[in-house]
C-alpha cells in the first residue's frame, strides 16, 4: 500500500513537472484545419443534396433550380453551398470556400488564376487534394483544393443536361471539379 502511495504521489510529481515544461499548442495547422472544414462542409452538401433535393423531387414535392428564390424552389446543392459561404463574409469569419471546375456552368466557378487552375488540373486529374498559398489583400491564406466528386445521380443529370455544360459525359463518384477551402496563415 506504501509503495502504491508512493507511485501515485510520483507520478502526479512527475505530470505536473512536465505538464508546467510544456506549452500548449497555439493554432492547429492549416492543412489540419482545411481537413476539418472539408469534412465539415461534404457531409452537409452530400447530405443536402441526396436527403433533401433528390428526396423532394422524387416524392414531386419540389424540385431544386437555378432561380430557385424567383421559382420558390430548392436551391441546386452549388447554391446551397455558396450560400453558406457567402453568409461566413457577413459574419467576417477569416475562412473562405467555394466550388471550381474546369467545366463551370457558371462563369463565376471559373478558377481565378493560373495557380489555381494548375492546382485544379492536379486535382482532376489525380482525385487527391493539393495545397498552396495564395495572398490577397495583402493576407497570406493555406489553400486547399480538395476533389469534387458527383456524389448523386442528381449531380450527373444535371451537369450532362444543362445547356450552358461543356462537358456533358459525367458518371457517379467523377471529380467535377475542386472545392478551394482557405485559411488565413495569420
């Protein structure tokens, strides 16, 4: 029994004496907190778009459009994801994400420089996530271009139909494109 006291009273010497030595981290890595918002940000738009759009239309409830507040309709799972994107600015979270393809429906999911058109070629073309950094307005931001797969057939049919698509041959589980997520270095 003496010598159990002796090694609990040891041992909690021994915690804390290294427990005071060490400081906690600060930040956590970049990389490792795109990882988290990537995680985040795919299981509420694959959720989104295979629980509530195609649920909807297939129940002829309501169907997802591109004038969805005009036609009182769903928005399509890129608008619900640019939405929410969108309402982190007002709120002046220091993140930022959004969609970008090669082979964008709309002129505004175009990359928006060689850079991230060379880093959104690498992820087309391997299916793996690739990194940089980039800097605007003077802030230096992580940046991760993680793939963006067709995760629904709602996906397929309406990049293969729609009329503004150059590509019109996607399958299941292709990657469309990229989902740039950045962090600020600061």
């Amino acid at each position: 029994m003496a010598l159990l006291g002796f090694m609990l009273i040891v041992g909690i010497g021994l915690g804390w004496g290294i427990g005071t030595q060490v400081s906690p981290e600060k930040h956590i890595p970049a990389r490792t907190a795109a990882d988290y918002l990537h995680a985040v940000i795919e299981a509420d738009r694959t959720f989104y778009t295979q629980h509530i759009v195609e649920r909807m239309e297939a129940m002829l409830i309501v169907t997802a459009s591109e004038d969805w507040v005009k036609e009182k309709t769903l928005p399509l799972p890129v608008q619900f994801l640019r939405e929410a994107s969108r309402s982190l600015h007002v709120r002046d979270a220091p993140i930022r994400y959004r969609l970008i393809s090669p082979w964008p429906l709309n002129a505004g999911n175009a990359p928006v420089s060689d850079q991230e058109q060379k880093m959104l070629d690498q992820v087309v073309k391997y299916g793996e996530v690739v990194e940089g950094e980039v800097t605007t307005n003077t802030k230096r931001y992580f940046q991760a271009i993680y793939p963006d797969r067709a995760v629904s057939r709602a996906c397929v049919s309406c990049h293969n139909a729609h009329t503004e698509s150059p590509k019109r041959d996607f399958k299941l589980n292709d990657v469309m494109g990229g989902l740039v997520i950045e962090v600020p270095l600061e």
